[in-house]
C-alpha cells in the first residue's frame, strides 16, 4: 500500500535562490516587530496587570458593548476595557485596580453586577491584586530569560561556531517575531502567552536542529559540493517531515482555537504563529546565514573514526 506524502521524496525546490527575498522580509517584519512593541507595548491580560476580569454573557441577545464601556464613568470605577468575543453574546469586561485593595475590588464587581445583573449572566471573575501581578511578571520574565539562555548554551555547545550562530539568530528572529505578533494583535498577554512562547521557543529549536543536522551530515558527505546546493540538497530531504510535523500540529491547534475557548485563545494563536515562523525560519533564515558565513564542508571537523579511537584507548592503556 502507497503510503501518503505531502512532498515528494524527489523533491528538488532551490530554496537559497530566495533568500535575496527573506532576508528583506525578515528584516522588515523585526523592524515592525521593534517599533510595535515600543509603541504600543502588549496588552497585559489580568494576570500581569492586576485589576478585576469579568467574562458574562448576554440574556437578551447580542452584547451592548457601548453601555458595558460606560460604565467606568457612570459607577465610578475608572477605565473600563470591553472585549466581544463567541458569538457576540459573550464579553469580557476588565476593571482597573481599585484604590482600596482586596476590598475595593470586590465592591467594584458588586457594583457592576448591580448595574447589568439583569441582563447578563456572570461565567467568570478573576480578581489579581498588584503584588500578586507582579510577582507574575518577575516570575514570568525569569523563567523565559533562564530558558533562552539555555538554549542559546545548548546551541553553542552542539554544533561548530558557524552552525551555532546560525541556529542562535533563528531562534532570536522567532521570538522577536512572536513578541511583534502579540503586539500587533492586541492579543491578551498573560500566563499562557509564557507557555506559548517558551513552547514556540522549544518549536523553533527542533525545526532547526533536524536541518542543520542534516546539513552537517551532507557536509560530511559531499565534500566537493557547491555550499549552496548542499543546504537545498538538505532541506529537500528533510521537508515531507517538516511539513507532516507542521500540518499535524496546525491542526491540533485549529481544533484549540474552535473549540478551547476564549480563556486559550491568545495560546492557540500565538502557537499557531509560532510554527509558520519555526518552520519558516529554519529554512530560509537559519540555513542562508552558512552562506553568508562562507561556510565550506572541509570547515567541518570530521567524526573520529571508531578504529581511531580504539587505538587511542590502547595507546593510553599501554603508556
């Protein structure tokens, strides 16, 4: 039985003819990237900004989001932050901190629940004090630093320094991407974006070790090979598993988006980003850079043979 493929095993696709084009692309979309998340920042979920979360849903039919935004001024309660979601029946309505405390919060929602109980049905509220969204945020922001830096240790350590570099700004290039994505979006950035990002971190590191390994076996293997055919040589051989590992796990996440809930969403989606991305840069920023490296498969070290190294083991044994 013909097994299905979803590229063929003679692929033959000259993928370093368009790096004249990715690297432009990847360039401008950093740029962006920066200035987004300058200007704009993330938007903070509860978790990480504090305040007061309230998910609820319509009794009479669509959300009246203009009414819900109102009611900052008309009870008292500061800047009100109102977001449809669902159908439109559903919202999420986010309540600054309260001068007051634990307490102050608390009245805030009973004021709020006074005011639209009538009309809307309470699913959910969280309530996060400024100490405990601050902790979040240090914890957070550690726990992906620490990350990073391992894997940039791992990188360093696995392959020779031109293949390191490599694989370090591809995966730099995938966070800063991720981190531009969230600014554009507006997408809610709370604990979950962490887990999206050290996971996307995680994603991008496996896309690119499989391709240099390969890359570095070809090298090994093709001695006289010009640079640039060898690496297109490489991914080609490698891409029917890319592809399969990128389609099986876009659809896991397009089953999360539809069906998970607004609480995962801003998971699924920033996942979802982060394989086009991993995948992407693998391929078209990680591989190019031994180009512009001048990388030459005798740059390589060659792997002991094993007779090598048993007569070294018996030269030590007999000194």
């Amino acid at each position: 039985m013909r097994t299905f493929r979803l590229a063929p095993d003679n692929m033959s696709f000259s993928f370093m003819r368009l790096r004249r084009v990715s690297y432009p692309f990847s360039a401008v979309m950093s740029i962006v990237s920066v200035i987004m998340f300058l200007t704009l920042g993330l938007n903070f979920g509860i978790d990480f900004a504090g305040g007061t979360l309230l998910e609820i849903r319509s009794k009479t039919g669509q959300a009246d989001l203009a009414s819900l935004r109102a009611l900052g001024d008309k009870l008292s309660l500061g800047e009100v932050e109102v977001q449809a979601f669902g159908g439109g029946t559903d919202a999420t309505v986010r309540l600054r901190l309260q001068p007051g405390g634990d307490p102050a919060q608390q009245a805030a929602v009973e004021k709020v629940r006074a005011e639209i109980g009538p009309n809307y049905e309470f699913r959910r509220v969280e309530v996060v004090g400024p100490r405990v969204s601050g902790e979040l945020v240090q914890s957070g922001t550690l726990g992906v630093v620490v990350s990073i830096i391992s894997v940039l240790i791992y990188l360093w350590f696995r392959y020779e320094w031109q293949l390191a570099i490599a694989a370090v700004i591809a995966t730099m290039h995938d966070l800063l991407l991720t981190v531009g994505f969230f600014a554009v979006t507006r997408l809610e950035f709370n604990v979950t974006s962490i887990a999206a990002i050290l996971t996307i971190v995680g994603l991008s590191l496996n896309e690119t070790v499989v391709v240099l390994d390969r890359i570095r076996e070809m090298m090994r293997k093709y001695k006289k090979l010009p640079i640039a055919e060898m690496i297109d040589l490489s991914i080609n051989a490698v891409l029917s598993r890319t592809i399969m590992t990128s389609t099986t796990t876009l659809l896991a996440l397009l089953a999360l988006v539809f069906f998970g809930g607004h609480v995962i969403q801003s998971f699924s989606l920033s996942m979802m980003w982060g394989v086009f991305v991993a995948t992407y840069s693998s391929i078209f920023i990680c591989s190019p850079i031994l180009i512009y490296l001048g990388v030459r498969p005798g740059d390589l070290a060659e792997p002991e043979p094993e007779d090598g190294k048993q007569a070294g083991r018996a030269k030590k044994a007999a000194a």
